[in-house]
C-alpha cells in the first residue's frame, strides 16, 4: 500500500495489521515479499528510513569484548554499532551478496561435539533453499555442490573429495554493495502490494503480553521526534538482528523462562593475514602450472570457491566445521613463505630444481561452538536515544574452539601432504591468535532454535517457547553456527516460518 513515516503519523496512532514485523531487513522484507497480495494485512515497523543517518544507526551503540583463553582480550566496543545498518533492508544496504547453504553435517548431531544437531534436516530445509536462491537472483545451490565448475577452471580435488570437498559460493546482485538499484527495488517492492504496509522511523521499544495467557498484545512504537505510537497484530515476527532481538526480549521481558536468551552467541573463528601484515597464512599449492583462477577470482557473478572439510574429516581429526578460504593477495618477502614454496617442490616435485610452488593466500575458519558464557546482557546503567538499555556483548570463545582452528588447519596440511599437493603456512603462536581473529558480522544462537524448551529460546518454527503469537526470523535461532555466510540459510528459514504463518493465520494468496 505505502511506505510511510511514523514520525509523521498524529500522536497515538494504532497501527493495525494481521502480522506485524518488527524490522524491515532481508529476513522482513523476504517474508513481507512472500505475503504480498495475500488475503491478510501486513505491517512493517522499521527504525531507519531509506537513507542512512548516523542519530539513528547510535541507536546500536553498546559495548563489548572478545576474549579467548591465554590470549589479551580485544575491545568490541565499535561492534554492535558497526557491524549493522539500521536502514530499510538493513545490513543489506552494505552486504557483498556471499551466499552458501550450510552442509548436511551442520544439521547433524555430531556426538564428539557438545549440543550440535538442528531440529530439521538438510533434505527438510532445501526447497526453501531454493525459493531462497530464486529471491536472491542466484544459481541454485546443489546438494552436494559439486556441480558448479566453471568450464577450463576445474575445482581443485585432494584425495577424491573424502576429507576436503570444494564448495562454491555465489554472490547475489540483491545486496546494495553489488547493485544499488536491485536492492532499491528489493527492498521496496512489498509495500507495493495492496495489503502491506512500511512504517519508517518507527522503533518497538516494548513488546507487551497479556497479562494472562500466552499472547502478545501490542508493542510499544517510538520515533526520535518524540511521538509515540502502538502497533497490534494477530501474529508478530521480530526481524531486528542477532543482537537487537536479544536487546528487545530482555528489555520486554519476554522469552527467557530457560535462561537461555542472550547465551550461545556465536560468529565464527576467523584467522587469516596476508599483504603486508605478518605473520602470513598462505598455501603453497605444488603443481605450479595449475590455474587457480576458479579460487581467487571472486569478482561479481563469478563462482568462489573454499576447501571444506567433510563430515568423516570432522569425525577423522575430531573437529567441528572448518573452511579455507584461497584469496587474491600480493606477499612481502617473508622467509616462511618461501620455506613453505621450496619444501611443497623438493616433497611433492622431487627436487630442488622444480618450479617451486604457487604461493596461494588463505584465511581459515572454524565453527564457533555453542557457548552459554558467550552472551549478550543489558546495560541496564546507559540507555540509549529511546531508553531502551543498551547491549553488553561478551563473545567468548573456549579452548575447544581454538582446538578446532588448530585441529583443521592441521588436518588440511595433513591431507594435502599425504597426496602431494601442498603445503600450509601458519606460523602464529596460539596465544597471539586472537589479535588476528575477525570478527565475523554474523550474530548467530542468541536466540537459540530447540525442541525442548529448556534448551533454547524458540521451537523448530521459531516461535518463543511459552508464546503462541511471537516468533524469531534471524541468525540468531541457529543452534550451532556452522561454516558458511548465514545470509542464505536466514532467508530460508524465514520463508519456512512465512509457511507455516500462513496456515496458522488462513493466509489465501
């Protein structure tokens, strides 16, 4: 229908939908964009407004740390404001567009991991994969990704794919760091339909229960300006981040009957350096004739690839998940990379007078395992524009998620010396890994997906345990963080939970 100001709107305005979707970023404007024309009125309440503006993305500030055992901490005090865009279509506004499923093994319980497994299956999840990748304007993803090598640049295989499989990333043209005008067009299209509403400027600073019963009955809407407003649905789906869904719930009160709320975050362990700093992480790759374009060129609608391990690699070296990522990258003079070239030659090549090895750049990740020390809290002490309570992030990551970087790392060298095709370089002492960890901007488990409700924050459809009308669509369900860029599986299960609304709400398209 429109696309309309809050701040705008007279003081005290009901605003009226049958689902209302608090936060207008891909998970919102995806399920929006699968309820447009539907027989059901749908309401949007975004707190930023087409283009960015600073008073409005302060809203995130919070503060943080990240810690590791045996390693200084780092600050993370710039992250929860810097990792996001409060804007319509969110982080989208800045997002490069990588997207991937998560493996099979991912959803499996893995019993030499703690609390691993989904509530659902790879094979259960994979149709919305699909209607994911057709919203996103990519190939679709086979099963066993494997069928996407590009004529002339084939994928390179190590041991029959039985411990390292290569698996290719898409990029979509959707995200505003690709194509402007696409994201444009993503973004706006729902309030196009006659039965959708977007409400910009407009902040949920409450979202309120009935005092009996197990229904929400309204939220509480702020603008900046000073007007407020209420906004009353027969369904709602909180779509406002990893970090500000946790934020809302706690500041509600809501959702944390299990003390779970809050616990598990996760992103994922990242360690990669190359170019001018040092130490260098690099694989020397010895057939040195061999294109490796398939792996470093990662340019707009090109195929990029990583080396994953498998699930009888995560069983073999007893890891978790675990990706190496080749990249394009000029190297410094540096003794341990050349080192590495030489050794990967005289092994592999049989001599010191073959070409010595390509020097290939690489980043290394691992699964970050679920941690109910690692948390998000409220400050109750500083509050933000609204006062609302900001956030506290403690991303904590245990010995046994350093044991998995190192497990992986390890395992890849293995298995490409066992077949003479390389060799890794990564001459980082343990205890300074954290200082070149990244990072990642995926804030994943907060909200953690379960069956049982002592375990997590909401069931196999989303929904808050304890709740019939309030559900979750974000990265922050997912129960263990696995390996890939979320993006995709966020837009999957947000077309699942759309699904199942509609059958609960009688929704005829």
């Amino acid at each position: 229908m429109a696309i309309i100001d809050a701040r705008d709107l007279p003081e005290a305005t009901e605003i009226e939908a049958d689902l209302v979707i608090i936060g207008g970023g891909m998970a919102g404007i995806a399920i929006a964009t699968e309820w447009a024309g539907a027989n059901k009125s749908v309401a949007i309440l975004e707190s930023g407004g087409l283009e960015f503006d600073q008073t409005i993305q302060d809203l995130y500030r919070g503060s943080g740390v990240m810690r590791a055992p045996d390693n200084p901490e780092a600050s993370l005090d710039d992250y929860t404001w810097q990792s996001r865009m409060r804007i319509l279509g969110g982080s989208a506004a800045i997002w490069g567009g990588k997207c991937v499923p998560l493996d099979e093994a991912d959803f499996t319980r893995r019993d030499w991991l703690s609390r691993t497994g989904w509530p659902m299956t790879r094979a259960q999840l994979q149709p919305y994969y699909d209607r994911a990748c057709r919203l996103l304007e990519i190939p679709l993803f086979d099963r066993d990704f494997d069928s996407s090598s590009e004529e002339g640049r084939p994928a390179l295989t190590v041991n029959g794919a039985r411990d390292f499989f290569s698996a290719p990333r898409y990029f979509s043209p959707v995200g505003g760091g690709a194509d402007r005008d696409k994201f444009d067009r993503f973004r706006t299209a729902p309030s196009e339909a006659a039965n959708v509403n977007v409400y910009l400027h407009a902040n949920v600073t409450e979202i309120r229960k009935r005092r009996r019963g197990r229904r929400i009955s309204d939220l509480a809407v702020a603008c900046l300006n000073g007007k407020r407003h209420t906004a009353r649905g027969r369904a709602y789906v909180l779509a406002t981040g990893g970090i500000e869904n946790v934020r809302l719930l706690l500041a509600s009160d809501l959702g944390n009957d299990s003390d779970q709320l809050g616990r598990n975050f996760m992103g994922h362990v990242t360690y990669g350096q190359f170019e001018d700093e040092k130490p260098i992480s690099m694989f020397a790759l010895s057939d040195a004739q061999r294109a490796m374009t398939l792996y470093t060129d990662n340019g707009r609608d090109k195929v990029h690839c990583v080396l994953a391990a498998t699930l009888e690699a995560q069983r073999r070296f007893n890891m978790g998940n675990f990706t190496a990522t080749m990249v394009n990258a000029t190297f410094p003079p540096n003794a341990n990379v050349e080192a590495a070239r030489m050794l990967a030659s005289m092994l592999d090549q049989n001599g010191l007078r073959a070409e010595p090895a390509q020097r290939v750049a690489i980043y290394f990740m691992a699964e970050h395992m679920p941690n109910p020390e690692s948390r998000i809290t409220l400050d109750i002490a500083n509050v933000d524009a609204l006062g609302i309570p900001k956030v506290r992030l403690d991303w904590v990551y245990t010995r046994r998620d350093l044991d998995n970087l190192e497990a992986g790392v390890n395992a890849l060298a293995q298995v490409l010396g066992e077949t003479n095709t390389g060799r890794v370089c990564w001459p980082v002492p343990r205890n300074e890994w954290l200082a070149g960890f990244s990072p990642s901007r995926h804030h994943m488990g907060a909200t953690r997906m379960s069956i049982d409700a002592d375990e997590g924050v909401v069931n196999e459809h989303c929904r808050v345990h304890g709740l019939d009308n309030l559900y979750v669509a974000s990265v922050s369900v997912f129960p263990t963080s696995g390996i890939a860029n979320p993006t995709l599986t966020l837009i999957a299960l947000a077309m699942r939970m759309s699904d199942h609304l509609k059958r609960d709400l009688g929704v005829r398209s």
